[in-house]
C-alpha cells in the first residue's frame, strides 16, 4: 500500500513545530529568568502562571515530535498522539486567549488609569501578545485534527489484521 503523503507531510510539520517549540520554551525560560525590568517586578504574581506556561508548551511540543516520529514511521500511535496535540492545543490556545481578554487587557486599563504609561504599555504589549499567539496556536492543532481524523487518513495508518491463513 503507498504511503498517504499526509502522515509523511504532518509527520514532517510536527517535528519541525515541536523542536522550534522546545527551543521557544528554553529561550522564554532563560529570558524570563534573566529579566530585571520593573515590570516584570510588578507582574511578579504571574510567574506562576509564566512557568506553568512554560512547562505545559514543554510537554505539548515533546508530544508534537513524538507524533511526527509515529507519523513517519507510519504507526497509529503517532496519529493518536498527533490528535491528542490537536485537542490538548486547541484547548490551551482558547485558554490563552481568554485570559488575555479578562486578566491581560483590565490589568493594562486599569495601570493606564493610574498614570503608570510605561507599564501600561508593557501589558498593553503583552495583551496582543498573548492574543496573537493564543489565535497563531489554535490554527496548527485545528488543521492537524481536521487532517487526522478525515476517513481516508485513518485507516491507512491503522494496524492490519494478519492475514487468515488459507484452508
């Protein structure tokens, strides 16, 4: 049976996305780590929230090269993965985005209001920062469940039934 040219493409994209993401994790840890500004002083409450962001994209793009590894060796477990990314991105980008919207944003009027520009401008920032990602991470995991879980995709990759011997 030929190889779908979709698992060999998504298995591709997956690894690509999932490295570049470790390597987005480790550069946001070691900057968020080395900051000073007195921003980031004042937004010291969400270094929780920062870390705990850091490490659930760890495991989501662990997750993303493990299924682009299961894709192109043509494994159903790489598709199991792959659609468990899907869901588990899907989920975390709607997530970015609504806190963006009630915490970011009110946080931002609410220091413009105090005459404190610089900060405000900085969560300002951060808001459609927080925005734009949470919208640039949905896109990914949509078009992957979309592909993943199309008819002609699935059963290609499922495991066949051996063969019943002949009589």
């Amino acid at each position: 049976m030929p190889r779908p040219a979709t698992a060999t493409i998504f298995g591709v994209l997956n690894i690509i996305f999932g490295a570049t993401g470790l390597f987005r994790c480790v550069r946001s840890l070691v900057t968020a780590c080395l900051a000073h500004s007195t921003s980031l002083n004042k937004l010291h409450s969400f270094w929780g929230e920062l870390e705990a962001g850091m490490w659930v994209g760890f495991i989501l793009n662990c997750l993303l090269c493990a299924g682009g590894i299961g894709l192109l060796k043509f494994k159903n477990w790489g598709r199991n993965i792959s659609v468990a990314y899907a869901v588990c991105g899907i989920l975390v980008g709607s997530f970015v985005i609504v806190m963006s919207v009630l915490v970011i944003m009110p946080m931002a009027t609410e220091m413009a209001r105090h005459g404190q520009a610089d900060e405000a401008l900085t969560a300002k920032t951060s808001f459609y920062n927080a925005l734009f990602n949470g919208v640039y991470t949905l896109i990914y995991p949509a078009i992957l469940f979309f592909f993943a879980m199309r008819l002609n995709f699935t059963p290609l990759l499922a495991p066949t039934s051996p063969a019943s011997p002949a009589a």
